[in-house]
C-alpha cells in the first residue's frame, strides 16, 4: 500500500477522535474548577470562624455574614449557629457552580457545601471539619 493512503486513514481517526479529547479536556477543568470553589468555601468558612470565635462575646453574628459575602458574593446559602455557653459555632456555606461540560451532559451546576464547627478550648481555637 503506497503511503498517500495511510495518511488519509490517520487523518480520518484524528478527526474521529478529536471531540473525545476536547470533551475529556473540558471535564477535567469543569471538575477543577467545582473543586477549587469547594476549597474557598472551606477557606471562607475557616476565616469567618476565626473571626467569630475571636468576637464571640461581642454577638458577632452580623458582622460573620458581612465577612462571608465580602469574600464570595455568589454563595446561595449559609447557616450561623452560636452557642455562646459552650464558646461553639458551627457554619454550613453552599455554592452553586456552572460548567460548561455539564450543560452538554445534562448535568449544568455543581454544588458544593463546606461545613465546619469552631470552639474555644482553654482559650485555644479548634476548628474541625464536619461531615456533610
């Protein structure tokens, strides 16, 4: 078989194939992308711990949610609980994310949620993550 042929058959698999690593390509940064939100949740949510914790005597409530939207403006949902005898808070933050793979594939939002309890023990900050 002469080589002017095998080029044609080469080039016909390429353009096969070259969709399937497009698609592959833009998954892998749509999933990048869902994990890095859910990463700044969890930096968010540590930070406005941190700071309630500190206030905590000062009812900080307000000014907690002020700090989470000056962070990240396009969080959908948040949940405050401060429970001022035990020095405890705990905060549940919630996102939606676009992608752009998942509108092909019918899954268009990712959702991520980060949930953290915060308390005072012998004056020292703890802040565990919780299991959502």
């Amino acid at each position: 078989m002469s080589k002017l042929g095998n080029k044609g058959q080469s080039l016909a698999i390429f353009v096969i194939f070259i969709p399937v690593f497009i698609m592959i390509g833009t998954l892998v940064v749509d999933v990048c992308y869902a994990k890095y939100n859910a990463r700044r949740l969890d930096n968010i949510a540590k930070e406005v711990l941190r700071y309630g914790l500190k206030h905590i005597e000062e009812e900080p409530f307000n000014n907690m949610v002020d700090l989470i939207y000056q962070n990240d403006s396009e969080i959908d949902n948040y949940k405050i609980d401060i429970d001022n005898e035990n020095k405890r808070i705990e905060i549940t933050l919630s996102k939606s994310t676009k992608g752009f793979f998942g509108s092909v594939v019918g899954k268009e939002i990712y959702k991520e949620k980060s949930t953290y309890v915060g308390y005072l023990d012998n004056e020292k900050i703890i802040i565990e993550k919780k299991a959502n």
